[in-house]
C-alpha cells in the first residue's frame, strides 16, 4: 500500500531533506500535494515530485490523495494545523520540530489526536536513528546510572549542505542576528539545541537548575544543566567553516555511550554508536537508513497499523515542555547577568 504525503510548507528542510527521502521509500509513500503561501514555491516544489500543489492549507486537506500530512511550516503555524490534520480523518501527521511554541499549544495537538484516532510523530530525527535504537536495546541500565552527558552540534550554516543536497528553489530568509542576546538563546535552544534533547531527557529527565549560559558567536550556546545528581553540557556552534561535530555522550560508573550522527543534510546512513560496559566494547551502525528514513517509515507501519505508535502524544508533550523549560531557565539566567 503506498501513502499519499501532504507536505504544509516548501522551505529548505521539505526540498533538501523530505523530498529525497521520501523518494527513497517509494515502495510504501509518495508525496501527492505540496502547499506553501507562495504559490511560486508551492508548484515548482510540487513538480518535482509530480504533485498537486495550493497556497492554502484547506486545499491540501480537502485532497483525498493525501493520507498523511507533514507540517513543515514556521512553528507558531504547528498547532493550528496539525490539529486541522487530525480533524481531517488523516491517517497520521508528522510535525516538524518544536512540536508547538507554548505547551497549551501542544496539548491541544494532543486532545485532536486523542479525540480523532490519528497518530502525530515529531520529526526528531535522531531518536529514530538506527543506531540510537540499537544502543537503546543494547544499554541496559544506563540511563539510570549516568552521572554526565554532553551534547555537541557543531555545523556550518545549513545554507551550506542545504546547497550540497539539492537546488533551493528559493533561498531562505533569516531574521536578522543580534538584539537581545535571551532572545537569541531560547531561539537557538528551540532551533538547534531541541535536536538532542530528547536524547538528554532520556539521561537527565528533570532540569532542576541550568548554571551556565554563554552565547557563542555568530551563533552558538554553551549551557550547563543538572537535574537529580546528575549534569549536562550542551554546545551548539555554527562557524564560517566545514567541520561538523554532532554527537551525544553519556557517562556511568559503569558504562559509557557515544553517538556520532551525520549532518543533517548529509544522506550518509545512520549515526554510529560506541557502546562501552564491564563486559567490553560494542560497536553499533552505521547502518544504511538515517533518523529521517526512520520516522518516515515508522508513520507509515502506524498508520496501517504495522506497528504501534512508539512515542505518544504524552511524551511529544513531555519533551517540548523539557525544551521550554530549559529556553525559560537559561533567558531569565542570562537576563540576570549571572553568567561569564
């Protein structure tokens, strides 16, 4: 069976990365219908899959060639219409990250995929990586024995490998950089940071104080959080040059974890995982699909009823407010001027 794709949003992550992707699991999805406000985008982003394409996100969910949808638009846009997509008798929405800007914004994504049976996923790519996953069964009782975690994404611009990975229709417009450096910070955290976080909460699952906020420039963050005896570093970084670091780690008396993913843009097959407990070393990927192969497939063995959902709408929830919270402990701590 091969299910429609409505896609809410034609930007840089929908051509560079949904597209190609999709293309690749054409034994089970196709995109059928592409909606952006700007018509231009919308039909040339269109044509290259051999979709339909709108300018209003009514036209798309009125398409009975869509059976999912992914909403790829700006996040104040998220709730609105994921929630239209649950109530559209959809088979299954995927939103992009942050799941929602507020958490009454979240739970209201939550009660239309409660009231209405449709499942949403959020495309937080890494923690449908087949490496996360392997390292996930393989573990044992790390996550409860952890005392450290780091995370590091250090990337060029993604306009960079955006470039690398297709032909933009458009280039994307940024907001200009600067103003308000607490402004910046909950926007990188919401941007860049949320990546990982997920990752972090499974090792670190309460913020109980973040005592470090450094703004790095052109853009970057060095937080430091700690929650139930335990400590977080986390680094986000984008420099003028080529070289990427995107990994996750994680220490325990008796067992360590490290993550190396591949950029974003990069189609290099999964993260690799370095697993080390008392009994040795385990080596776990690379293996040949990626986070975003992942969730594609994993939405589309839910909405035949393949497999069960693996994250519910409780933990979609819990993880953007986890998000929030670290976005509104490190404003008001640099807001303060109690950090170097």
């Amino acid at each position: 069976m091969t299910l429609g794709i409505g896609i809410i949003g034609a930007g840089p992550v929908t051509q560079a990365i949904h597209l190609p992707t999709i293309a690749g699991l054409s034994d089970r999805l196709r995109v059928t219908h592409v909606m952006d406000v700007d018509a231009g985008t919308a039909a040339a982003v269109a044509a290259r899959a051999g979709a339909a394409h709108s300018t209003t996100v009514e036209q798309l969910l009125a398409d009975p060639a869509v059976d999912l949808v992914a909403v790829c638009s700006p996040h104040p846009f998220h709730a609105e219409q994921a929630a239209a997509a649950c109530r559209a008798g959809k088979k299954g929405v995927l939103v992009e990250k942050p799941l929602a800007t507020t958490l009454d914004e979240a739970h209201a994504i939550a009660e239309a995929s409660r009231d209405t049976g449709v499942p949403v996923v959020v495309g937080a790519m890494h923690t449908y990586d087949p490496a996360w996953l392997a390292a996930e069964r393989a573990w044992g009782d790390l996550p409860e024995t952890v005392h450290r975690v780091r995370s590091r994404i250090i990337l060029p611009p993604n306009a960079r490998f955006e470039s690398a990975a297709t032909q933009l229709h458009t280039d994307p417009v940024f907001p200009a950089r600067g103003g308000d450096p607490a402004a910046a910070i909950r926007g990188a955290i919401l941007g860049l940071a949320i990546h990982n976080l997920p990752l972090v909460r499974r090792f670190l699952p309460e913020i109980e104080s973040v005592d470090l906020v450094r703004p790095l420039q052109p853009f970057g963050y060095v937080l430091t959080l700690r929650g139930g005896g335990r400590t977080a570093e986390l680094i986000g970084y984008l420099h003028g040059g080529w070289r990427t670091e995107w990994t996750f780690e994680a220490w325990g008396d008796d067992g360590e974890l490290r993550l190396d993913f591949t950029p974003s843009y990069v189609p290099a097959g999964s993260a690799t995982a370095e697993l080390r407990t008392g009994a040795g070393t385990r080596l776990l990927g690379p293996y040949p699909g990626n986070g975003y192969a992942g969730e594609w497939r994993h939405l589309a063995a839910v909405a035949t009823g393949a497999e069960p959902v693996r994250y519910g709408t409780t933990d979609l929830v819990a993880d953007l407010a986890y998000a929030l919270n670290l976005a509104d402990r490190a404003t008001a701590l640099l807001r303060q001027g109690a950090t170097p």
